[in-house]
C-alpha cells in the first residue's frame, strides 16, 4: 500500500507554538485569582491519625478553609488507575483510596488539605497542621518479600499478607522435564530493578471551579480527561456527568498522568467552598512521591538448558512493590509473567508472579507498562545462560527466539515477521558487534574494561484483550474544506495531534494543511476515548479516525453525487478534489462542495462524522539494543560509549516522530539502568532523594549519540 | 399536545452563575498581557486622506505597531452583515468595506490603527496620528432624501445618487381606485424615526493570536460566529478554516453584534504581528458611532378611506438612511416595505422604498429589523385616519386587520388565529381602554392632558425564504445518562441555553437536571449554524434540536432492544428512564444504558447525535400595545402612566423568559418613542451624543410598572 501523507516526517503540528513559547499548559490558563490549595502529608510511613487541632491553621491569614481526614462526613472510596471501567465488578479496579485519610500508609500520604488565598498562607498553614497533629505510629515495611511474611505489617486489611495479585502459570510439566534429561546445565539469576519516577518536566497541576448549578469543572495535565471525570464522580459520590474535565497542552506523562492523581481532592475542594477556582499544584518533590513510581520489581529465575542451548525448562518468580496504594496493581506484574513464555518460548515453564503492598508510594503506570522491568532481568539471565554454556550470546538468542507463526495464548496476536533477527542484523552491523563482541573477550584483564551486549524486547501496545479498547472520533468540515478532527487519545508532548492529522488526511484525501486537529480535550464535546496510555495512541486512534475519515468521505460523494452526476463508486478524494476514478479527472474541489452543501437553501448540510471503534486486536512491537560500555571497576564507573536501538514498528506514521520516541526512550533507559533510583531512609521510610538534585536523572550530558 | 418541561418557568441556566458574577465574558477570559489596539478614526464626515506620519507615534514607548489605509498592501473589500452567506453572486451581501480606508465615509470611520503595550501609549498614539493627518475635507449629507438629489456627495462610486436599494411594489391600480370612488377622505401623514443605538451593556470587544502554523483564533463578543469566520477570511483573503471563533457569554447584541465589527481588523492585526495576542475593545463612545445604529426612516404614508372605514387604496414612501457603509442595506427597508400590505390590507396599494447612504455611521440589525419604525408610521398614520373619519380607532383597526387565513404572498405565512383581535380584548379589558378613551376624549382642554392609545404589530421571525434557515445540533451522553447539546443559536443574554435545554429534555425524555448546554461557541467544534438574530434562535433551533434528540433517542432505544429485549417501538425514554410505552414499566435507566454502551467490550458505543436541519417555514409573531400618557404641551412633557403589551407568541417554551423578553423590549420601545436620539452637528457631521450622559436611554426610572 502506498501513501501520500502517511510516512512522511511532517513537522509537529504544535511545534512552531512551542518553540515560540505561546502554547498554553493548565498553569497558563489559570486566573491568577485562584485560591491555592496545599495537602497535609504524613510525616511518617504508617500510622493512625488521633487527632488535629486546626485552630491554628484556620487563624492565619489568609487561610480560606482548613480540612482534614476528620471532615470527610461521606467516605466514597475510589480507584486510581487510568484503566476503562467495566461493568462487570471483578473486572473493575479496587477502589482503596479516601480523598484524606486518618491511616497514612507511606511517608506522605495525604491528611488534610488547606486552601488559601497565596501560596505562603497556604505553607504555613500546612505547618501549623503538621504541628498540631497526634499520629500514632504503626510498624511499616519497606521490601515486598518482607511484606508477604506472615506478621509483617498489615496495610490494608483487604489484602491477606499485603498480597494484592498472585499470577501463578504453568506449561508442560517443569519437574518431569528437569528429572527426565541429564546434562541439563541450570542457570539462576537474582535481580532487582530500582523504584523510578516519570519526572515529566510539567509537574502535575489542575484547578476546579464550579459552573451552572452544581457543575465543576476541573482542568488538569492528565493523559486520561474521560477517566478522570469518571473518578472524580466516584471519589464525591455525584453523578459523573456533573464534571467536566479539559485537559490543555501537557508537559509530559509518562504514564504517571495515566492515574488520577489530586483531581477528586482538588475538586472536592472547590465543592466545599461553593464552587470557587482552586488550584493545587504539586511540586517536583510530591510529584516524586505522591504521584506514581515505577514499580521495584525482584526476579528469580532458573533455566535448565541443554547442552546444545536449547531450554529444558525454565522458571521465573516476581515480586512487584505496589507501594501504599493498588493504583495499576497486579496488572504489570500479571504483564511481566505473561510474556515470560514468549520471547524465547519453552514447552516446561513455571511462572508465578506477586504484587505487595510496601509502605512506600504507589507505584503505577510507567512508561512500557513492566516490560522493561522484565525485559532487563530476562536479559540479564539469558547473558550469564549463554556464558555458563559458552555460546555466544547473541546466536544463543537467535536460537530461542519466538519463531515467525508464534501466538501468543492470550492476545491471540501472532508474530508475523522474523523481526527480531532483523533488527539483530542491522544492529549488529551498524555497532560491528561480532567482532567487537571477540576483541573485548579477549581483552586483557585490567582495572578498566570494555564490553558489548545485545538486548530485546517484545511489547504488545494497547490493552485488549484485557480490557475494553475503543475510540472515537468526529470530524467537521468548515466551508474551506479544511477539517477539524476531534479525538480523545490527547497530545501529551509524544506527537499524538500530527499522526493524528496525517491518518485523517489520508484516509480523507486532502494534504496536511487542511487538517486542524482540536488539541483540547474536553469532556463536554470530546467524543469519549480513554486516553493514551500503553502506547495505544497511534494504535487505537488509527481505527476510529479511518472509519470516520470514510464515514465523512462517503457522505460527500453522495452529496457531490447531485452536482457532479458521477456515480459514488467511481468517485474519490484526492489532494482537496473531488475526482473521477476512471480517469483523475478533477470534478469538483471539496471548498465549493462544503460551501455548497452549508449555504444550500433547500438541503443545508454542514458536513460532519462521528463513530466509535471498538478495537478487537493489538499490535506487536519489537526491537533489540547494543550498548558498548566502558567500565572502571575498582571506581565502580560505567561509561556508555555507543547505544543503538533497532525497532519493527510496523507502518510508521511519522519517521521524524518515531525516532523522536526511540531517542527518549532511550535517554529514560539510560537513566533507569546507569544513574536513577529512589532510595529510602529505613527508619523512617522517607525518601532520601525526591528532588532533581539529589535523584540523579539522565540527561543529554549523559548520552552518547543515540 | 401537553408538555412536561416545555412551557414551565425554568430559571435561567446562566442565571446563578450571573448572580455571583462568576460568569466570564470575552474581557474576563483575555491574558492580562495582551496588546491593545486601538482605531485612527475620521475627524471629517467625508474626506480623502493624503498622508499619515507614522514616525511620531512610532517613537512613543510602548507603541508595538502602527498601521493606516496606506499599509493594506491587498485591498479586500468584504460585507459586514450577519446573514448567511450564499454561492449565488446576486443573493451575496455587498462588500464595500475595508480594514483601513482612505476615504472615510462618516465622523468616525476607520483609517489607521495602533498597537501598544498598553491603553495609554495606544492613546498617545492614536493622537500623534491625528496631529500628523492630512486630509481633504469633501462635502457630505446628513439626510436620506437630500443624498438621493443629483448633486449630491457621492458617498461610494457604486451606487447612483447614493440609493443602494429601491423597492416599487404595487398591488391593484391605486389611481383609477381613487379616480372611480367618490367620497374617499385623503388621510396623509409624514412621519420621521430618529437614530438609535442599541446600548447593549457590554461593548463590542475581541481578542486575537495565532495559533499553530497560520491559524488565527478570534475571541468575541458577537452574536454571530460562524458569520465571523467567514467574514474575517473574506477581509484578509484567507482561506476561511484558517481562522476560528469563540464566542464566550456576551453581555447583550441586539443586533448590533449581528454585524462583524472589528473582528477582520483585530485578526489582521494580530497576523502582522506574528500572531501576537491583541486585544480591540470599543469605548462606549465608538460603540454608539462605529459599530452600528438602528436605520433613521422617512415615512410618506397616504390612506384614500370611504366613509364606512373601509380603504379604497393606499400608499406608503420609506426613505431609509443606511449611513456610510450598506451593512444590512436594503433588507431592512425592504422589510417594512413588504409588511405594509398586509396588517391592513386592501386591494390598491403603492409602496415605495428607497435605502440611501449618507454620511453618518452606518447603520445595521437592530431588534424587530424595521418593524418598530413601520409600525410607528403605519399606527400613528391609522391613528390620525380613524381621528380624520370620527371613528374609534381601536375599531377602526378592527374592521381593517388581516383576516384569519390571510396568506403573506411571499414568505407564504398564514395567519391562522384570529389573534391581534383577541390581543385586542384582552389589553383593552386590562388598561379599561374603552371606558378611558371615551374619558380622555372628553377631558377639559387644559395644559396638561391624558390620553390613551393603542398599536399593533406584525412580525415574521427568522429570515426564510428571503435567506437560508438553517440549524444543526449535536448532542453527548454521559455515562450517567445526562447529556450536553451543542448548537450555534447562541446565548447572548435573551436565555437560549435555557430554552434550548427545555426543547431537549423533553423531547428526549429527561429531566432538566440532566441538560447541560455547551454554552461557549466555538467554530471549530460547534455544529454550523449563523448565530441569534431575527428573533430566530428559539424557532430555528427547536427543529435541529428536536431531530437530533429523535435521532438520539432512536439510537439510545436500538442499543437498549439488545437488553431490555422489547422491540423499539414499543419503547420510549420518560424521566431518564427506557419505558414500554404499553403499560409504562421502567425497564432500564438511561445511566445504565449509557455506561453499558460505552463500556462495552464488543460493541462499545458513545452515544451521540447530531444533524442539520434546513428551515422552510417561518413564524408570525403578533401583538399590541396599550399605552397611557399625560402630556403637558407647555413644557413638552410626556409622562407614561400605564402600559400594557399583549403578545401571540405561539407556544411559549419558558413564560418567565418570555416575559422577561417583552418587558426588555418595552422599555427600548419606551426610550425609543420619548428620549432617545442620536444628534448631529450639522456643520461637521459629527455626533453630538455618542455617550450615556447625553444620549438618554430610558432606564429603570422611566417605565411604569410594565
């Protein structure tokens, strides 16, 4: 199939606004008037909230309203996660949170709140809370494997042993294949991958005000509005279409906006005081710990492997640090042990895979959704496998590699290509692996070394069949014949708007100038979509937007049908004209049939489409990375001196775009792997490094040329 | 047919959100930083300019740009009027203005503009390009008939002796009637209107700035943006999609902002900068002179009546002075001309009508289109008739009104209600108008004396068939079964959100509370539609609302029959809940259905409507007036002592907005008839009262209660 827009790196559709520094983020369009609200923390990892006295707080001036978990007369309890919802109740997320809670389970959890009218009045009164405070501490756990024991801290009573998820997965039989062959060579690897955290450069903001009788509308950075107005219903117990949510320009997720964060708090505020605008905004150090982490996760994992570097069998244990909150829960680990067998399949597998809560931040959606987690301790493993039976590494892989025809049991997706080893041969060129890969084996053994290696991954993008995948889109033509599209899975700063445009130009037929995407996502006029998370956006907005350019495309042509006689079926749309198929003959330009059809005295039509798509499958995504590294070992140094990644993406919407992805991509694998990692301080279970001076994050002095 | 939410005195949706002054108007939504523009009016009424010096006004700190006539490199003439636009050459409103001119045609017109920092050195400006004006003063007219003379001014090239618009219309043969009848008394009156304004409490204001690559939002306060967008592309030769219009709650139009005002010159001035933000705000004394006026019009009237009261013929002469530019021109002539056949018909009429520019701002829509002025002429002429013959001047009308089933020759209008009769009875027997009138009639011939009269008006809402009507809806389903709707016949203080929520709720079977109207405008999203004018909104919109809620309706009922298993119909949406209509059970309720459909993993759907309705019919509006006076001729005094107005309006969709609307429009009526005026001094053409102090608009301390 060939394309005419599709393909091309066009230039973002936001970038000229961004460069010049005019594209409006939530804090931009804030009145300055707002109130500012603040949220008491708590200052310790677990405990009982006895008692506040806010007599103090409420005496400053300046101080609009002071609340704490002692207000909140209706306890709606409400789920997090930037999941769809689902009618059935077992298929609905676990609803654990309060809006403030009198039982804090990690080290910031939120109390109370204060509104005022500045941001000094608020500070201080948040002070005179945290002073006038009677906490009583419980014992807390800061290890997952530690949380299971039985007598470790209880943090929620819901959960038996703080287990909130058990996968346990069995193939073949993993005994009998271990006691029937001899020779078997047994490989096990312990790893463990640090808490990490999005830093997102836009920290999350939003700000709520009351419209109409007994509306509120919030505005936040979210990468999830249609969730977001769902939650909020749930969490102040008000029907959901009271609540209007538009999300602006956003300065990055990540995955961390893909759980409703102080949104219900914020709105809630604004509710007790009859509706006034207030803001509250997290700063870098919240955003570290009061939103979502990456979770920790622990792997154990044991192969037998023949001789010949083939698996007998193989077995694989996950421990996944939830934090103090279910937010995704179970769902990245269940992800991990899923796609466990997959990648280099085996017909004996044990898999078992348990999400606990710690008292620490909840950990949520980030960025590959477990798979880096997983894909880092499945590479590690398959590293030293290769080193104990002495294959090379990298033919070791292409030996166990999922074959072309693979399905995979749940997803039902298959694989089509034998891509990986394709991307492992352009790689493997491009960095001169094989012999760098011989020269460093054989380096000498000195205190600085250098080394080559090869890693992959799989990913499947979009949710289904685990969850509900839809999208929407409408499409209005103006008199000009130039259109706006409208879609939920919304700009977040990864390009979303311009594919957005070039699937609607060419499904449409008209060039890139006539396409204006609506960038603002409201729920009032949105057509409803769950937002971009799981790198689902492309994906799942392609369907709709087809299917709607087609809609739109086809009540034209009838419509040109009365001015152009043609019949519909030997009519197109190609670069603005309407053309006859036969022979490219232009008929009619898509401006005088739009203004035709709006101004018509008899048949007046403004010319729009709307539909939702209800997507039934997913898309695989994979790639393989070489990293050469240099190591001073005696200083414990690791510096990166060539990275390159190489991906099947399928069609590419955008190439400028996509490697755009990849390079950040990169830059956050880099951090994850070299320098970044929350840490806590054991006695207390605060964190030691939440802010971006101490927390040592990747940056472009850090790359090598990616 | 009885109506559940129709009909009822709902409160304004707006109506809290005004209470506590939190609703926001466009000045309320512009950045604090934006630039101010401001306009290099006329000092002379007619003139050429021969040359500007910027350079003065250049150097002023603060002073961003400064532009005049001589700067519009492309010269695009475009028209002003609100009406929809049409593909037909003959049917297109006549452009004749430019963003700057050279020629400016009245006291005020627009020749250059600045952009500052700030008010003051915008200010400072605008002065130091008067100072440095040469400008060749031509002669200039102030009078409709006067500018028809050859030798008059002439104002634009294209029009012979200034008359833009001429209507000679004839009905019978007017000169044998009055050859072959003897006993025919002559009534003749002349009569004269005065320039109003229409004082709307917020002035015309805009904003402008670009937005991604060349497009250019526009923020205003109109009453007409889909209009705006086209006009705006029309003034700087711009493809039409490249610009977008958001209309936000607008403190009032009255016509005045169904006219694009300086919408094209704040665009274009934000375009030359780059897309900067600027913002145009017109001061009340600009609102009064170059915005728009409501048509000054010279009434000639002659009745030939016998002696029974019957008329043998008649004949009416309209002068209408349009002012500098033609805006709506002659439609509004056109319109009084049209109507005079038929509130008293009779078999010999001559009516002729003539629009004419003079040198005075120009003048535009303004509530009833005509019609006060007609009606004026027309009752004070029926009036002076019935006086002239010794009749009763209420039954003197009575014996001339148009009969029930008379038949409007062109719009097709049928009267079917005897209703003006009925009007009639129902305001004399509140005012006592018999028994009074036979006392004043009688009252001593003192200074100060009472009297009592009465008039009555048709009108047609909505412009069909003379323009295309036509509407569009769109509306969205919540998962709580609530609903936003979407249209373009937009608030601007009459209350259409309000009647617009009822006409939804019940023809789609909620209830009020789950009506939420997207209030805010915006050309990009909006559904098309030209705007509020014309006394249109209520009855245009009421058809796209009402197909698109069956269509809603239709689509909510099919995707129900999969659950509820009833067939659709047998089905019906009753107080949020899908009903069988056989015996009225409650089958599911609207939220259930909702969320269901939306959360569907197969099927999933966001339920939503929207469609075009192309309007082919037209309503008459019918009414009369009571009012009771004491004059002291000495003094020239006037003082109203009671009023009544008795209105047919149809079916009245929300009484207290009904009222409201006919209380408003009394007391325009009442400053119109005594107090307000627009003056001109004579030696230069420049208005004498263009500000709230000297212009005496008739506030709440003039009416009696109403």
């Amino acid at each position: 199939m060939s394309y005419k827009v599709v393909g091309k790196p066009y230039i973002r559709l936001d970038a000229h606004d961004k460069a010049i520094g005019r594209t409006k983020y939530t804090d931009d369009l804030c009145d300055r008037g707002a109130l500012i609200a603040k949220v008491l923390h708590s200052p310790v990892a677990h405990g009982i909230v006895k008692s506040i006295d806010k007599s103090e707080a409420e005496k400053i001036p300046g101080v609009v309203a002071v609340y704490t978990c002692f207000d909140l007369k209706e306890k709606h309890l409400y789920p997090t996660a930037g999941h769809p919802w689902s009618m059935d109740p077992h298929h609905q997320d676990h609803a654990d949170r309060l809006l403030m809670t009198d039982h804090p389970r990690y080290h910031g959890d939120d109390i109370g709140a204060v509104v005022a009218e500045d941001e000094v009045a608020a500070a201080q009164a948040i002070r005179a809370l945290e002073k006038n405070m009677v906490i009583e501490e419980l014992p807390f756990v800061l290890d997952a494997r530690e949380a299971m024991k039985d007598g470790a801290p209880q943090i929620h009573e819901h959960w038996k042993n703080n287990i909130i998820g058990h996968t346990d997965m069995h193939i073949g039989d993993t005994a009998k294949a271990i006691a029937e062959e001899k020779d078997l060579i047994k490989v096990e690897t312990w790893c463990k991958t640090p808490t990490v955290q999005h830093c997102h450069i836009e920290n999350f903001l939003c700000y709520a005000y009351g419209e109409g009788d007994g509306r509120t509308v919030i505005v936040a950075s979210t990468q999830i509005p249609h969730i977001v107005r769902r939650v909020v219903g749930q969490a102040t117990g008000l029907p959901w279409g009271k609540f209007r949510v538009i999300k602006p320009y956003v300065g990055g997720g990540f995955g961390n906006k893909q759980d409703v964060l102080y949104e219900p708090l914020c709105a809630w505020l604004s509710i007790q005081l009859g509706g006034r605008l207030v803001k509250l905004e997290c700063s870098r150090e919240e955003t570290f710990i009061c939103n979502r982490v990456r979770h920790a996760v622990e792997f154990h994992m044991t192969s037998w492997v023949r001789p010949d570097g083939t698996f007998a069998a193989r077995k694989c244990e996950i421990w996944s640090d939830q934090g103090g909150y279910v937010s995704h829960g179970h769902s990245i680990a269940a992800k991990e042990a899923g796609a466990f067998p997959q990648l280099y399949p085996c017909d004996n597998i044990d898999c078992e895979a348990w999400t606990v809560h710690t008292n620490k931040p909840a950990a949520g959606a980030m960025r590959g959704y477990g798979m880096p987690q997983a894909s880092f301790a499945w590479e590690i493993h398959t590293e030293e496998i290769a080193e104990k039976i002495g294959m090379q590494p990298l033919e070791f892989r292409r030996k166990n590699l999922m074959p072309v025809g693979y399905v995979h049991a749940f997803s039902k997706n298959e694989l089509y290509e034998d891509s990986i080893n394709q991307c492992f041969d352009k790689g493997a060129a491009f960095i001169d692996y094989y012999k760098k890969y011989e020269e460093y084996k054989n380096q000498p053994k000195g205190d600085i070394r250098r080394g080559i290696a090869v890693s992959t991954y799989w990913y499947n993008t979009a949710i289904y069949p685990i969850s509900l995948e839809t999208s929407s889109c409408r499409m209005v033509m103006n008199q000009d014949g130039s259109i706006q599209v409208q879609i939920a899975e919304n700009e977040i700063g990864q390009g979303a708007d311009t594919v957005c445009a070039q699937m609607a130009a060419e499904t449409l037929g008209v060039t890139m100038d006539k396409v204006h995407v609506v960038s603002c996502q409201d729920t009032d006029i949105t057509p409803f979509g769950t937002g971009v998370y799981a790198s689902r956006g492309t994906f799942v907005m392609s369907f709709s937007i087809r299917q709607t350019a087609l809609m739109l495309k086809e009540r034209i042509l009838k419509y040109a049908h009365e001015y152009v006689r043609m019949p519909v079926f030997n009519m197109d749309i190609v670069d603005n004209w309407i053309i006859r198929t036969t022979d490219g003959r232009r008929l009619m330009s898509l401006e005088e049939l739009s203004s035709t059809a709006i101004y018509h005295m008899t048949n007046s039509q403004h010319m729009t489409a709307e539909s939702t798509y209800t997507i039934k499958s997913n898309a695989l995504s994979l790639g393989a990375c070489f990293a050469e590294v240099e190591v001073d070992i005696p200083m414990c140094r690791v510096q990166l001196l060539n990275i390159i990644n190489v991906h099947d993406c399928g069609t590419v919407i955008n190439p400028a775009l996509a490697e755009a992805q990849v390079h950040g991509g990169m830059s956050m694998g880099i951090g994850y792997a070299l320098s970044e990692k929350l840490m806590w301080d054991e006695k207390t279970g605060r964190a030691l490094n939440n802010n971006l001076l101490d927390y040592k994050l990747s940056s472009f002095m850090d790359h090598p040329r990616l």
